[in-house]
C-alpha cells in the first residue's frame, strides 16, 4: 500500500495482506480508541517520538513499519 510517497510494510519488507490491514487499522486505531477513549493516542505518539525505529502503537501491535517510498527507489 502506498500513499504520500511511503509505504506501509510488514517489519521483514514484505509486502501487507488484507489481514494484517485490517489488525491495524480495527484493532490499532478503531477498537483501541474507542475502549480507552481515546488515550491511545498518546501511546502511539509517545512511541513514536520515544523509539528509534519512530514505529507507532499500531505498528507494534501489528507488526507493520512505514517506509518512504523515495528513500527506497
């Protein structure tokens, strides 16, 4: 999947299946915002600037990394 010049992929470099989407858009970001409402948020910018590989929450939970597009051609 690629947007804005970066693409979403699984932490090995392959290439994201409709499964792995699905986990980390529904769980990551839909179910977890609405159950703790909304404070995770704060999780996911916290790791974001807190960690050296700038994965979020819902990179972590569901084993993706973002990648530019740019940097890798």
């Amino acid at each position: 999947m690629k947007f804005f010049g970066l693409r979403i992929v699984k932490g090995n470099g392959d290439k994201v299946d409709f499964g792995t989407l699905f986990v980390r858009e529904f769980f990551g970001h839909i179910l977890l915002f609405v159950t703790t409402f909304g404070l995770s948020i704060f999780a996911s910018f916290y790791s974001l600037v807190g960690r050296r590989d700038k994965r979020t929450f819902t990179d972590i939970l569901s084993g993706t990394t973002i990648i530019d597009v740019d940097e890798e051609d």
